[in-house]
C-alpha cells in the first residue's frame, strides 16, 4: 500500500511541474487507477458497494475524466501548453511546502507512524495541492482541474476508513461525480480553457 501512496503523490505533483494539460489529464486518470488498485489490495468483495466503488475509480475517474475533458480541449484547439500552476520559483516552492504541511499535519494526527500516516499525509497534499491550483488559476481549463483535485483528493480520505460506504451513500457519491463532470464540461466548451478573458489566438467551439 505504502508504494502505491508515494506513487499517487508523484502523480500528484509531477503535473504542476509541467505546462502541458495533457499530462494533468493523464495524471487523473491515474490516480483514479492508483486509488483502485488499493482497494483490490484489500481482497476482493463483490458487495454492491464494493462493486460500485471500483465502478467508479475505474471506469469514471480512471477513464471518462479525463478522456470527456481531453475530448473537449482537443476541440478547443488552443495551444498544447497549459500551466497548472504559474511556472517559477515562488510556485514550485509553495507545492512543495504544502505537501511538507500535509505530511507533518499526518504526523500530528498519527503520531505512531505506518502506512495510516501516509495515507492521510498523501490525501492531505493532494487537497492542499488541489486548493493552490484553484487558488493561482483563472483560466477556465485551471479552476475545473482544480476542483477534480479536490474531489480526488476527498476521494482518497475516504479510502483510509478502510470499508466502503453504503450503496445509496456510494451511488450518490458516483452520480454526483458524473453530474459535475458534465456541467465542468458544458462550462469548458461555452467559455473556452482560458476563460471568457482568453488570448486573442485561442477560440471556443
């Protein structure tokens, strides 16, 4: 589990290292992967909640996730280099700082250490990685990842209880999910990546 958790930050923070939207696409997807695969290592139940929740890790935020949005921006026809954060210094810094924060929040809620600790360390850092980006982009594409990393993040605390949710709890959680996708979508293509102020070279479909 503890390799599974490293790996899930590495994904975490590669694409704010990067300005392709491509790979931040890729890098939900995989997380959604990352996450399923924890829940395999627990031993296999097929309850309908267990059913359920691999449904969604697998097929929704492993696959339609990213593909509907990377199908959305393909249409956009913008330029291939998006910043998920600004490109310098002072950026790079401050992800690193919070996922700093996220593991020494860990250590003060787990004190004993183990693969708990990192579990709440790697979901923290996500969230807060989440809040940054929400926090530095104004452009369209920027806010909508934001809030997908957010929602993996929330996703990831959730697997640290260890049990699945009911099935009503768990289907809500799913259809939210889908439902806010779509709509992420709908704004994506009525606005544009960059937003209603987007460079003058970039259009909207």
């Amino acid at each position: 589990m503890t390799y599974l958790l490293i790996t899930l930050l590495v994904v975490m923070v590669l694409p704010l290292l990067t300005s392709s939207w491509r790979l931040s696409l890729v890098g939900l997807g995989l997380q959604g992967l990352l996450m399923a695969a924890m829940v395999a290592q627990r031993g296999w139940d097929f309850s309908g909640p267990n059913l359920l929740l691999l449904l969604d890790l697998l097929v929704l935020r492993t696959w339609f996730v990213p593909r509907h949005l990377f199908a959305i921006m393909r249409e956009q026809g913008g330029p291939g280099r998006r910043d998920v954060i600004p490109a310098n210094l002072l950026s790079w810094t401050m992800a690193g700082a919070l996922v700093l924060v996220g593991f020494r929040f860990a250590a003060l809620l787990h004190p004993a250490g183990g693969v708990m600790t990192t579990h709440v360390a790697v979901a923290t850092s996500g969230l807060l990685l989440g809040l940054l980006v929400l926090a530095t982009q104004g452009s369209t594409f920027g806010q909508i990842l934001g809030v997908l990393r957010v929602e993996y993040a929330i996703a990831l605390f959730e697997l640290a209880a260890g049990s699945e949710p009911g099935l009503p709890v768990q289907l809500g959680v799913t259809a939210i999910l889908f439902l806010s996708v779509l709509t992420l979508g709908g704004f994506l293509r009525k606005l544009g990546a960059a937003g209603p102020d987007r460079p003058a070279g970039e259009r909207t479909a």
